[in-house]
C-alpha cells in the first residue's frame, strides 16, 4: 500500500498515519477493526515518539488528544456495537495516558449512555468528568439526557 510505504519513508510525520486511519475507517464502516487497530499502535507509541510532526507542526500533547478524540467521534458518528467499542476501548486506553483529559471521561460515559445503555453508570462517568473539568458543557447536558432515562426506566416500571 502506498500510505505503508509513505509512513516507512517519513515515520516521523503523523499526516500519513491519519490518513490511512480515515482510509481504513471509511472503508470499514460498521467494523472499524483494523482503524481501531492502528489508532492503538499509534497511541502506544506517542510517549516514546518525540519526533512526530502533523501538518508542519510538532505534535503536542493537545494535538494528540484532540487527533485521538477526532477517531473517537467518528467511531461514535458510526452508531455500530463494534464501533462503539473501539471509541470506549481508545478512550480507556487514552485516559490512562492523559488522566486528567476530561473529553475520554466524557467518551466512556457516552459509551454507557448510548450503546450499553447503562445510565446510572453513565452519570458517574459524566460527573467524573466534571470533576476534572467543571466546565464541561457535554458532560452536564449528558448527566441531563441519562438522568432522564433512569426516571422513563423507573416510571415504565410502576
């Protein structure tokens, strides 16, 4: 693959990464297994790859959170159980490298309200996030939506 070839040639510029990420996501649709695979290698090797550049620019910690989040994003924009596991997988995995990164804490909250369809577990996410974060927006308006849920939950019960 030319993309292979590309990153073997310039190892240190992250752009040729990204795009056979966008390549395998859009390709894989439902099952963003080999996508997920790449973004995981590409996370594991982020503290020991000081080199990287991403459009020209070093690549700081901010921009690698945020190019981790974009896949994230698109992996929940997908709607499929696979592809809502590999987002709360990334996520985990990001938030052990970036525990004070309230956006993977958000992840893993969405993860519970929208695919496992757990929302007590949900809300505890979302408030740990606000922890790290009191001005996370998404979080409060999630608390919002999963708070709602338990309450229709308990209301069809009665």
């Amino acid at each position: 693959m030319a993309i292979d070839k590309a990153m073997e040639l310039n190892p240190e510029n992250l752009n040729f990464r990204c795009e056979k990420i966008l390549a395998l996501i859009e390709y894989e649709k439902d099952s963003p297994d080999m996508a997920k695979m790449e973004v995981e290698q590409m996370i594991d090797s982020y503290k020991s790859q000081k080199d990287w550049v991403f459009d020209g620019e070093p690549v700081t910690d901010g921009v690698f959170v945020d190019i981790v989040q974009d896949y994230c994003s698109a992996f929940f924009r997908i709607s499929s159980e696979k592809s809502y596991s590999a987002a709360l997988e990334l996520s985990v995995r990001m938030n052990k490298l970036f525990p004070k990164e309230s956006v993977f804490v958000d992840n893993m909250g969405s993860y519970y309200l929208l695919a496992a369809k757990d929302y007590k577990k949900a809300v505890k996410y979302y408030k740990s996030a606000l922890k790290l974060n009191p001005s996370d927006e998404l979080a409060r308006k999630h608390i919002g939506i999963a708070e709602k849920m338990i309450a229709a939950k308990k209301s069809r019960k009665k």
